[in-house]
C-alpha cells in the first residue's frame, strides 16, 4: 500500500493568542491526517507560547519550537528547517481553515505531478472571494506571477502547497531583512525555477479580520521594507514575460498609493512630509503605468483624481470606504 505524503504545517506565533486555539484545533481536525504541525513561538510576549504548550499535549502531531524574536521570516525558516513533510504549506497564527484544506491541495499536486499548488479562493471577512469549483487545473510561470501581481492569487504563502524538495533543490527560503511583503517575494522566487505550477478555485482558507495584524494596519517601516521587496521581485522576473513585468509596475504603482493612504489614515503626513511628497511625486510622474494597463475604468479614473490631488483623493476614498463599512453593518 502506498503511503500518503507526508504535509508539514508551518504556523509562525506572534501575539494571536485570541486566535491560535481556533486556527491551531481546524488543523488538528483536518480529514487528511498524515501531517505534522509545526508552531514556531517567534518571542511571542502574550499567552501564545502557553497556549500552544497545551495544544502540543493535545495531539502528538503538534510540533513546538520556541525561538527569540527574528520576525516572521525568520519563524517560517525555522519552522522549514525542521520539517519532515514532503509538503509544505503555511497557515498564519490568526487564521484558521476548512477540514479539507490539506487533503484537496494534496489532491491536486499529486494528480497534477507538480511541485507548487496555488488557490485564488479563500474567505475574506466571512464571504468568499470568488465563485468556488472543484476542479484544478495548470497554469504556466507567468501566468501565475501576474495573478500574483495583480491580486488574483493573493500574495502572501498561506492558500498554497510547495513540494519540500523543489524548496531544497533550489535552497529557497524566507529573505530574513524582509518581514514585510516577504510572501509575494517567496512566491515569485519559487516561479523562477519552475515551468508550470497547479491552481485551484476552492475557498478552503479563512483570513480572519484581525485589526491588529501587519496586513490590517500601518506601519510606515513595514510599508518601506514592502518596497524593498518590490525591488527584489524585480531582479528575478528579469526573464518573464512582459506582461509580468507590466503587472509588477501596476503593482508598484498601487503600493506608492497605499503609502499615501496609510500616512492619511494616521494623519502622520506633516511628520513624514519627505515620504509623502517622494510618493506623491511617484504618482504623478507614473501616471502613464494605471493609464495603460489598468483594465477597470473606474479604477483609471481613481488613479487620475490620485494624479491631481493625493492627500485630497486619499481622504475621499477613506471616508468613502468608512461609510461602506456603516452601510453593511445596518
């Protein structure tokens, strides 16, 4: 009888402890079984580490590594560094998933015979992200690194599988300065060294609404350090399509907007006056990039208000997005 691989879970923990038990338990329950995982305490100061200590005496499957504070690239490394699997996959601290997470992206790379498995669906504050389908399919390199660049497959590691040797055979791992936009950096790297990897529209994955976490909130330091990325992932796809390299400018493009936006939201731009007029310039002087590959009309004629006045633009759009949020909450 043939054996079922073997999946390593990497969970970095860094204060979750409102949410560790709930995302750690969805992955004790899952209906694939064959798994290890790997909870990497990354010096977290709340009651992570004694949560998870007790979760580890629940299932002997749970594997716990308590480290001093490096950041979530260095936890993840860990956490790669002692794994076992012949998978790879990643959850984040604060979410949690479906009993059938592991088992359909087992399914679908072992019956594809690929070595990265990648998924466009997944919940998002309690709704889903797109219509969902049971059925996988093949996409090659740059196809997946756009739908990366813009959007489709979101950028961070979670919602994804990675064979355990293709990680080894071409030494990849987290870029520990990088603890900000490090997914999407990961990601791109692993479409370097491969063809075609295996996609997926099946919303399994739940990210929870945690105000709290580097995604939700902003911190300028983390925002820059995401730049800093954005400049790495243009070394490697040097060799991918032009489209590819088209979505990446998109994609800059919007992170200069979300630099403004976050100094907006926190009312920080007299303090950080250089840092806004240096991304305000950036706008203005690219505005040629939205113009062009930006398909939504309604999000051209966005980039062109941003074009005559960001600050003024940014406050429109937050409060715009402030009265959504009242609407849906009647």
């Amino acid at each position: 009888m043939k054996r079922e691989p073997l999946v390593s879970i990497i969970v970095p923990i860094y204060n979750v402890e409102k949410y560790i038990v709930k995302g750690i338990e969805s992955l004790c329950n899952q209906d694939y079984e064959n798994i290890e995982i790997i909870l990497v305490d990354d010096g977290s100061p709340d009651r992570s580490p004694e949560l998870i200590d007790n979760l580890a005496e629940k299932d002997n499957r749970i594997k716990v590594i308590h480290k001093i504070n490096g950041g979530v690239s260095s936890a993840r490394n860990v956490g790669i560094s002692q794994s076992n699997g012949d998978y790879i996959m990643f959850v984040d601290g604060d979410d949690w998933v479906e009993p059938s997470y592991v088992s359909f992206f087992v399914n679908m790379i072992v019956k594809s015979n690929l070595e990265i498995g990648m998924n466009y669906n997944y919940y998002y504050d309690s709704g889903r992200t797109n219509a969902d389908s049971e059925d996988a399919f093949v996409v090659d390199k740059n196809e997946a690194a756009e739908s990366i660049f813009n959007g489709d497959i979101f950028v961070a590691v979670w919602n994804k599988i990675f064979s355990k040797d293709f990680l080894k055979r071409n030494q990849i791992r987290f870029n520990e300065e990088i603890w900000f936009g490090e997914g999407m950096l990961f990601n791109i790297e692993c479409l370097k060294y491969i063809k075609e990897i295996a996609v997926c529209r099946k919303s399994l994955y739940h990210q929870t609404p945690n105000p709290e976490s580097a995604m939700r909130s902003f911190n300028l330091n983390s925002f820059l350090c995401g730049i800093k990325s954005m400049g790495l992932q243009k070394e490697i796809i040097k060799n991918f399509s032009d489209s590819v390299q088209n979505e990446w400018k998109l994609h800059l493009y919007g992170y200069n907007r979300s630099i403004i936006d976050g100094l907006v939201k926190t009312s920080t731009i007299e303090s950080n006056t250089e840092v806004y007029k240096k991304y305000a310039r950036a706008l203005r002087r690219d505005i040629a990039i939205p113009l062009k590959y930006e398909r939504r009309l309604k999000a051209r004629i966005v980039w062109i208000l941003y074009f005559i006045s960001p600050c003024i633009t940014s406050k429109l759009m937050l409060e715009r997005g402030k009265n959504r949020m009242v609407k849906s909450g009647d």
